[in-house]
C-alpha cells in the first residue's frame, strides 16, 4: 500500500457523538502506527537504563539540531535493546492535503496515551505507554530547534515522565564522576560557573535540562550537552575561545561541551551536594531552611515536567536526602571555582 493509502485511514477517523471520547485516541494512535511503522520516516530508539540513556538513529538527516542534543548518546544499532521507539515525522512528507481528523480536546493523558497538539505551532506529539512508541510530528523538521534550546524538549521530557523520571533545572560540576548540582531560575550565574569550571578541565553533565529517577535522587543523567551564555556573562570571553557555537537562541550563544577532551562531559554522575546560586556581593556559602529551598528551586523544574505532583515530591526527596545551600557569587569566577573544587575534595 502507498504513503498516501496508509494515512488515508487516518482522515477517515470520525468524531461522532456516540463515539467515546478515548477510543477516538486509542484510533488514531493505532491507524497511525500502522501507516509509519513500514516506513521508518526519522526513527530513534530509546533505552532508559540504571545509567544513562542511550539511542540508536536511522534516517535522521532532517532532524540535525535534534541530535547535536542526542549525539552523546548515540550507539550501534545492532546492539540495541529498546524501550521506547521514537518517530520524529515531518509533515510535509505526507503532502498539502493531510489533515488530521477532529478530535475533541487538544491535550489528553490516560493510563495508555499521551497526546498534545500544539495549535500555534500545529506540531503534535503523542506517547503510546502500552506499546511505547512516541511520535512527534512537526510542520517543518529543518526548523525544529530542539538543538539549541532544552525548553523546546517536550517530546523527551514526555517520555521521561511517562516513564516515571523527572527533569530537573541546572548544571553538575565535579571530578571523577561525582558532583555539585547547581540550580536556579535563569540568571542567577550557574551557567557562568559551569562554564568556566569546564574550561578548569572539571567534569559535566551539561546545562539547563537534567533527568533524575525518584527512586535513586543522587544519580543525574544527561539529556543535553549544550549550554548557554549571555554575552554579558563573566565566562563568555572564556567559552566562546574554548567550545564551539551551535548558534543564538533566545538572545545567548549556545556552546557544545566536547566529549573528547579529558573526559569533559559525562552522561550520568553522582550527587554529592545541591548550591542554590545567586549574584551578590561576596563569595559565601550558607546554610538554608528546606521550605525555602523547595521554593527557589520548584519553579524551574516544574517547567521542565508534565508530572507536577512527582514534580515536586521528587525535589521534596532531593533536598531531604541531598544537603542543599545557597551560594553567593561574584564575578571573580576562579575564586568560586575555587571553592567548588575544595568541597568536590571532601
């Protein structure tokens, strides 16, 4: 049967009345399975393992920025046990004249599907939990910016969440696979940190966009190699000589941290303490109350979630089990590193 042929069952699915409103999902999850399944379009598989997640591609060659994210994490495919299968679907492969059917409502979760249709973008995304199969379908996949922003990751904090991870905000210094979380709302000179500590030659696992299972806290993976600086930041100069640039998004410069250099990033390490940062007037470490913490650190992290409730609990079981302070920092970043570097040695 032609491309055209298997998605024509797809149009047909009909919104009547007396019609449950969850079949009408379940249809268009199963009609559209077997329309992509024989096709391969731009597939990834997924095996979220004790420690890292790691991926096998084919046919990717529009979906570039997508694995500048994912390259880290790239292994033979013949090696492969996976979990969840992904097809990343540009829309213009299916023609001007395909059309979803109308459905009810545009965001859905039950304990088989997860479904969201973006109506700005008109990009949609949807997780088939019983079969594990995700899909996303993007109105143009040379645009898709995945690349170069964490918060443009729905499709992979979906399938996290769905099975059972949390993504937390912020970025991990350490040596010899154990470290510091350092985590805030934007600006508050963690990304700064980071990146000058990685220029020291400490280890990594990237910025912005981590992932944690509730039932080991201390253990983060690495979903994301980039990192972002704003030309006013202290450590700009110093990144922009050092690492490569993947482009400008939301007013920063993104930069790729190496993976061949020394060991520089790694995907999953160890957590040893949580620091809070903030921009102050002296270098100073201090102590802090757990509700406060819980505070600064939720609003960041719940962005990052579909799961609120395991949001938040999940930051609840970090600060309990992980010590948490906050860090004052100024700009003399050697002197901060300074101060990592002799806690990483404790």
């Amino acid at each position: 049967m032609s491309r055209a042929g298997q998605l024509s069952k797809i149009k047909k699915t009909n919104v009547a009345s007396d019609i449950n409103k969850e079949e009408i999902y379940y249809q268009l999850a199963d009609n559209f399975s077997a329309a992509l399944l024989p096709q391969a379009f731009h597939r990834l598989s997924l095996k979220v393992a004790k420690s890292v997640i790691t991926t096998s591609s084919k046919d990717l060659a529009k979906s570039h920025l997508f694995l500048r994210s994912l390259e880290h994490m790239l292994m033979p495919e013949a090696s492969l046990n996976s979990d969840v299968e992904i097809y990343l679907v540009d829309r213009s492969d299916f023609g001007a004249d395909f059309k979803f059917p109308a459905i009810p409502f545009r965001h859905f979760n039950d304990h088989r599907i997860s479904f969201f249709l973006d109506d700005t973008t008109g990009m949609l995304e949807f997780f088939d939990r019983e079969r594990a199969i995700f899909y996303l379908l993007a109105p143009n996949m040379d645009e898709f910016e995945t690349g170069l922003s964490s918060s443009s990751m729905q499709h992979l904090k979906q399938i996290l969440n769905s099975l059972g991870y949390i993504n937390v905000h912020g970025a991990v210094v350490g040596r010899d696979g154990e470290g510091i979380f350092l985590t805030n709302r934007g600006g508050s000179g963690k990304s700064s940190l980071m990146a000058y500590a990685i220029a020291q030659g400490a280890q990594s696992l990237g910025d912005d966009f981590l992932t944690i299972h509730p039932a080991d806290v201390s253990t983060f993976y690495s979903l994301y190699r980039q990192f972002k600086l704003a030309k006013t930041s202290p450590a700009f100069d110093l990144a922009q000589s050092k690492y490569p640039s993947l482009g400008h998004f939301d007013g920063k410069e993104v930069f790729r941290i190496p993976v061949d250099d020394g060991g520089t990033f790694l995907p999953s390490m160890r957590v040893k303490e949580i620091l809070i940062p903030f921009i102050g007037e002296r270098l100073e470490i201090r102590e802090i109350d757990p509700e406060e913490a819980l505070k600064q650190i939720l609003p960041s992290t719940l962005f990052l979630n579909g799961a609120i409730v395991g949001t938040i609990q999940t930051v609840k079981s970090l600060i309990q089990n992980i010590p948490t302070r906050t860090l004052e920092l100024t700009s003399d970043l050697a002197a901060a590193y300074s101060l990592l570097e002799g806690r990483l040695a404790k």
